[in-house]
C-alpha cells in the first residue's frame, strides 16, 4: 500500500475508532485526545509513544518522512503520519517539540493554522544549536518568547525539563511517579495540558502563568529535576 493509501486507510482507522474500543483511554475528562506532534523525533517520538499507549490517535510529523512513518509502523493504530498541517488540523492537542530557533518558522508557516489550539511547548534553547534565540529567551523568559511567535495559540510550556531517555523509563513508575512542570496562561489548556501529563505516567505540577515557565527553562532550579512532585514543590518554593 503506497504512503498517500495507507495514510488515508489509517485516519479513517482512527475516526471509526469507538470510545469503547480497548486502544482508546478514558482520559482524565472521560474521552480520548486526538493529538498532533510537530517534531517526530527522540523526545516527540517517545512522549508521543506514551500518550499512543495510552490508547490517544497520535499523528506524527517531523522533517523525516521515513523515520516517521518507521515509528508509525512499529507503534500501530491509533498511531498515525503526517505533514506539519495534517498533524496540527488532526489534533485536538498539539505538541510542539522542534529546536528553539525554528520558532519563527514555525509561527510564519503554521501560526494561523495553531491559533486557538491548545500546544504543548517542549522546546528548550540552546547557545551552540539555537544563537540568539537562545539569548532571547533567556531574557525574555522562554514562555513569552514562545507565545510571542504563536501569539493565537493557547500555550502550555510542558515536557521540557528531563531527557527523553528519562521519560521513557520513568513513565507508569510506582506512586510517587516523577514531577513535570507545566506552565500556561490558559487555565482550561493548563488542565487539559495536566491530564496528557498523567496520561503519559507523570504527576503535573502547575508552577504558575507563562512567565512562570522561565523558573523550569533550561539551567534554572526546576530544570533536570528528577524528582517526585512533592519534591518540586518544594524545590520551586509551591504551595503543597
């Protein structure tokens, strides 16, 4: 079956899915999440397995077809591939999970086709990948900075604080399971952001609005932290 076929015979897969159906997760809202992924690889890739475990139609997108369509075959429905524009018009969610300095490329190619969906913003930036992006979201607070480029989105900073490695063998741990902070403006995106959060075997810590996200950026206290949510709390001076 050629990729364009196969595509099409896995959306309509997806769309006849029931909500009974044993791969489909009652979420923490009572229904499953058809989520898109812009950025297929090490951290996309496994956060995006997690929530497709979860019994989520997750579609895939990245600037590597084959890989994508790889990890497609090898997960199965209700996992799906994808363009950039089919994976953000697929999903209810959208996570973002890109090098920081493709932004502004992806606010000028997508912004119109983001604005008013919830996104999950992963990105961390980087001096030797991402230059000056790097110094301005550092100034600016990365938070800001990111909604400065999707000005229509409903951003959620979320996911970008440990290593995809760490996910991979963290996620479903025992209780007490390990910490995400998360950071947005749009409290019914912070919830929906917090129940993916679970959804992937982690506890959400809500550290605060946009600005707040710069408290977990990369080199600040709530980054790397691989820790239970009590301990983050503690840690980032939260309330129990």
């Amino acid at each position: 079956m050629g990729c364009g076929l196969r595509r099409r015979h896995l959306l309509v897969l997806a769309a006849a899915l029931p909500l009974t159906s044993p791969l489909v997760a009652r979420a923490q809202g009572g229904t499953p999440m058809r989520i898109g992924i812009i950025g297929s690889g090490r951290l996309g890739g496994a956060v995006g397995t997690l929530w497709v475990k979860a019994g989520h139609p997750v579609m895939f997108s990245s600037r590597d077809p084959e890989q994508t369509a790889a990890l497609v075959a090898k997960l199965g429905p209700p996992a799906l591939a994808g363009s950039v524009a089919e994976a953000i018009d697929f999903g209810d969610a959208v996570f973002l999970a890109v090098p920081y300095s493709a932004m502004p490329q992806i606010g000028s190619d997508f912004g119109r086709r983001l604005a008013g969906k919830i996104v999950l913003d992963a990105g961390n930036a980087v001096v030797a990948r991402d230059g000056p992006m790097a110094a301005e979201a550092d100034r600016e607070g990365v938070g800001l900075a990111s909604q400065k480029y999707l000005p229509g989105a409903r951003l959620v900073r979320a996911f970008n604080t440990l290593g995809y490695t760490v996910l991979e063998r963290e996620a479903h741990r025992p209780e007490p399971r390990i910490a995400i902070p998360i950071a947005g403006d749009d409290e019914a995106a912070v919830r929906v952001a917090a129940s993916l959060v679970r959804d992937a075997g982690f506890d959400p810590v809500v550290v605060g609005k946009l600005a707040d996200a710069r408290r977990f950026q990369r080199g600040a206290p709530g980054y790397g932290q691989v820790v239970t949510a009590t301990e983050l709390r503690k840690t980032l001076s939260l309330a129990p």
